[in-house]
C-alpha cells in the first residue's frame, strides 16, 4: 500500500497548483495518475478539490479499492452523471487529463457536466510526478535489482547458435520469476506499443521500426515489427538487452552490450564512447541544468570520437533523445533532447541510454537509470557498466 503520509503529500503538491490556476479542483481518470495520487489503479475518478480532502468515485471494483487505497472518502460511483454530486454545485472550472482523453469520451463529460469549463491538467500531474520521494527511489532500487538478476541470466545462457527468440524468452522468463510486474506504462493515449523488453544481435538492431526508441528489431511479423527475431547469435557479434524492469508499479530502465568473443574495434570505440557520457551525466546532471544542454554535451562526446553520424540511430532514423525520465511510465519527465528547457531538479529519476548504430555490424549502447542530486546523478543501477565479453 502506498503509505497515506506519501498520498497526502502528492495531494498537497496537486492542491498548491490547482490554487495558483484558478481551478476549482482536478478529475483523474488516467490510471497512473489515479494510482500516484490514491493508491489504486481499479477503474475510477478521484476528485481532487483545490480545498479539502479528495474523494475516490470508484466504478469497479469497489472492495479492491478500499482495501488498496488509504484514502478515507471512497464511494461508488456508476455512471457520469452521478458526478456532479460529488463535485458541488459551486465547481465552474476543473482540470482533468485532456492529453490521454478520447475526443468523444471528453464530448460525454462535457454533456455530464455542462456547467463546468475543462482545460489539461495532464502537464501538472507530469512535473509532480517527475520529482520522486524517498519511498519510490526505494521501489526503483527494487526493480534495479531485478534487472540485475535477468541480465545475468542472459550473461549465464549465452552463447552461440541460440536465436535471438530463445534468448528473449530466457530473459523474460527470468524477470518475471524475479518479480517484475509483467506490464510496462506509457503515457501515449493513441495506443503505443513496443515489446517489453529489447533483446537484439548484431544487425537485427538496424531495423528500425514505428516505436519511439533507439532500438526496433526484426520482430516475428509485420503485425508486431519490433523486439526478437529468429536471428542466430555468433561469435563476435554484439548483443543488446534493453530492459524496462517494473516493481510496485516502478521502472528502472537498462541496457547493456553481451558479445561471444571480442567484438570489432569500431563497436569497441563506440562501448567506450557510451561509458564516456555516462562520466559525463554523472557529473553534470544537477539541479537547474537543461535536459537540452546534456543532449548537447552527449554529442559532443559523439563527435570528439568521430562518432556523431552513428549516434542514436543510423541514417534517416536516428532518434533525438539521450534519455528520459522514468518512474510510473516509461517516458516520463524530465527529457534529455533538443529544445527541452524545464531545468533538473533533484529526485528527477532519468534514464540515459546513449546507443551506436554501425550498418553491417549492429549497435552498442550502455543505459544506467540515475537519481539527480545537488552533487550530480546518484546511479541506481546496480549491473556492472562493462562490455561483457563472454568466451566460450
């Protein structure tokens, strides 16, 4: 159970900008959100008043919610227009979550609500959520180990002739008997998709596919064009595990480089390139610089190699980030890319996965997840940060 001092904190932090807004208070339908701010994720509205204490509007299921949550207003609640009962009849303005609400659900609140004028709370919810507590560092250290533990399965199971399926299904298998949740959070309201782990070798990580990320993969069909194929893994080719890794509804991210025998000396140069902005990041990700000015250093580092064509990408699909936040979603805030001026502030928790993509030979990337202090970016990551070079 999330403990009640952490849910009314969150509420607190919610209150103070629903004020300075002048709204009225904020409806949560999101799931995330609804689990930050009350400690479920069954199927409901939490009503979050710009004065007094919240109330969860639970549509199912009633007894799980009450048995999760620590919340002490929770009632059911079965269609729309039982709503405004539970708002007042005074409320005229509201925030709720327009970035992740279908156009036709928001035509229906509209109809259940006709008095009430609502605008996007989505981006207030995101930088709340961006500065995390002691008590989900914690949640992110647990999954940090679990990370651990199914990479080096992969590193014990490794070798030649196995496909990039089998070694897939080994990894997954071994998160989840580890304790990872199973199921990873985006904040994309359109459906997005993409495998819930990466587990690629050598030029199966050049094929780019529609998800946002440095790494798509052969996949199995058409119907689903990312993540493990049917590639076998030979020696001296890199292999790539990129894994998302969820405790208590938490995610810390990972990459890391596996080969069968040393690997080219480009991919070798590019592996140490990848530790090179991780020094970097480590020293420079404090309170107040820009996500933008460490996507800029990250290519400097690239360049000074000789590297800056390979980075992030090959070609025309290359992808402008170097690292993203992480907490109860995947890609949270703060970014680190182009244009993103929001400063750092500390218990940011970001993940910095800088990759190198080479054609006819693959990619090698290196991603820690980091907790942003007033003296740099304290790791949470517990795997070791070296190529593994396994022989056999």
């Amino acid at each position: 159970m999330v403990p009640v001092s952490e849910l009314d904190r969150r509420i607190a932090l919610l209150q103070g900008r629903l004020a300075g807004a002048g709204l009225d208070g904020a409806l949560l339908h999101g799931v995330t959100n609804l689990y930050y701010f009350s400690g479920t994720a069954q199927q409901a509205h939490l009503w979050v008043p710009a004065t007094g204490r919240p109330a969860l509007l639970v549509r199912r299921v009633l007894e799980r919610a009450r048995a999760e949550s620590a919340l002490a207003h929770i009632e059911p609640v079965t269609s729309l227009r039982q709503l405004q009962q539970h708002l007042g009849a005074d409320v005229r303005r509201i925030g709720m979550e327009l970035d992740i609400l279908p156009v036709t659900l928001f035509g229906q609140y509209q109809k259940a609500l006709p008095e009430v004028e609502i605008t996007d709370i989505g981006p207030v919810t995101r930088q709340i959520r961006s500065v995390k507590s002691d008590w989900e560092i914690a949640r992110i250290r647990a999954a940090a180990a679990v990370a651990d533990q199914t990479f080096q399965a992969v590193r014990g199971a490794l070798r030649e002739g196995l496909t990039e399926l089998e070694l897939s299904a080994l990894a997954e298998q071994a998160e989840r008997l580890n304790g990872n949740q199973g199921m990873l959070r985006w904040r994309a309201a359109t459906g997005f998709e993409c495998p819930r782990l990466h587990l690629l070798a050598g030029e199966s990580m050049l094929a780019a596919s529609f998800t946002d990320t440095p790494f798509g993969g052969e996949g199995l069909s058409p119907a689903a064009p990312y993540g493990a194929g049917r590639r076998r893994i030979g020696r001296h080719m890199p292999v790539c595990l990129d894994v998302p890794t969820v405790v208590d509804g938490y995610i810390h991210d990972q990459t890391r480089t596996l080969s069968i025998g040393p690997l080219d000396a480009a991919l070798s140069t590019a592996y140490n390139a990848c530790v090179a902005i991780h020094a970097m990041i480590r020293t420079e990700a404090v309170p107040g610089v820009t996500g933008e000015h460490l996507w800029h250093r990250s290519v400097e580092i690239a360049t000074a190699a000789g590297l800056a064509e390979h980075f992030m990408g090959w070609g025309e699909n290359r992808v402008r980030f170097v690292g993203h936040g992480v907490g109860l979603e995947l890609d949270e805030l703060p970014v680190l890319a182009p244009r993103q001026t929001q400063p750092l502030a500390a218990g940011n928790v970001i993940a910095v996965e800088p990759k190198f993509f080479f054609p006819g030979k693959g990619a090698v990337g290196l991603e820690n997840t980091y907790v942003v202090t007033e003296t740099g970016a304290d790791m949470l990551t517990v795997t070791s940060d070296e190529l593994m070079i396994i022989e056999a």
